[in-house]
C-alpha cells in the first residue's frame, strides 16, 4: 500500500522523508528500517520479495503445538479477545 502511495502522489519518491519517526515489528520493522534508510517502498518490497524465506524461515514448531502451549499460557485461543475502545481525546 505504501510502495502504490509513493507511485501515485509522490510520483515515484520516498515517503521517508514525511516521517520524523517511523517503527515496526516483524515486517513492519523492515519497511521502517528501509525508510529510516531512505529507501522507497518499492525497494524494501523487491528487497522483502528476494529474502523473504531467508528472513523468516518456516517455523521449527508446528502452529498446532504452539497455540496449544498459548492456550495453557493464557487460558484462551490467541486472537479470541476482544479490543477495548480507543480513547480519543476531543
């Protein structure tokens, strides 16, 4: 989404340079640290595309396993909360 924002009214230019701070987890930490980089969004994507699998190689535990061992943990399936209202001030 944000490599087709910098096509269509950046005309092809870094977003980077319209955040004073950016930051991610997982993927998200990739684009930031690309941005913080100065690189455009289409890069980080070409980049995320050729290494992907590298990056984030197949989990070494089955997913079966690890939302059980989260069910014990927590006492419910992970994703089954909900969210609370957002607090916007006026």
């Amino acid at each position: 989404m944000l490599a087709e924002c910098e096509r269509r009214f950046l005309k092809g230019g870094s977003a980077a340079s319209y955040f004073d701070m950016v930051a991610g987890t997982s993927t998200g930490g990739i684009i930031a640290l690309g941005m913080a980089a100065g690189m455009r969004a289409e890069e980080v994507l070409e980049i995320y595309m050729r290494h992907g699998s590298e990056i984030f190689p197949q989990p070494w535990t089955p997913p079966t396993r690890f939302g059980r061992a989260m069910c014990r943990f927590r006492g419910y399936p992970a994703g089954h909360s909900d969210l609370k209202p957002a607090s916007i001030p006026e």
